[in-house]
C-alpha cells in the first residue's frame, strides 16, 4: 500500500497481533483497524512508540480489542 503507514498491533493481554499498513499517519482510541485476519477491531489504547524507538518502522502500538 503506497503512502501507507504502519503500526504495531496489540491484543489487551499484550500479545503482538502483527503489523499492519495504515492510510493515517495517526490512530485514535476509539478508531477501528483491520486485525491481519481481515477483521476489523476498536482501538482502546495508543503508545507512541517515538519515546521507546520505532522497532520495525512503526508509527505507533495500538491496543486493540480483538474480542480474546
């Protein structure tokens, strides 16, 4: 996805879901992401990742309620 941006999911237990590439340069809580099995799920937290570094070029971590 050209001009597309990527960010860390993760479950609210803290399990990486995966990486996935956004249109946004940002999320908010509350916004909806496509989960890397192609459903969709709420944000409910965000973590800037600038502060901790960028592993893997990601834009930030999202907490994610994937239902689990």
């Amino acid at each position: 996805m050209e001009g597309a941006f990527r960010f860390r999911l993760i479950d609210m237990a803290g399990s990486e879901l995966g990486i996935i590439e956004w249109p946004a340069e940002s999320v908010e809580i509350g916004d909806a992401v496509r989960l890397p099995d192609g459903e969709m799920a709420p944000v409910v937290e965000v973590y800037d990742d600038e502060e901790h570094g960028r592993e893997g070029g990601v834009q930030a971590t999202l907490v994610v309620d994937d239902g689990s």
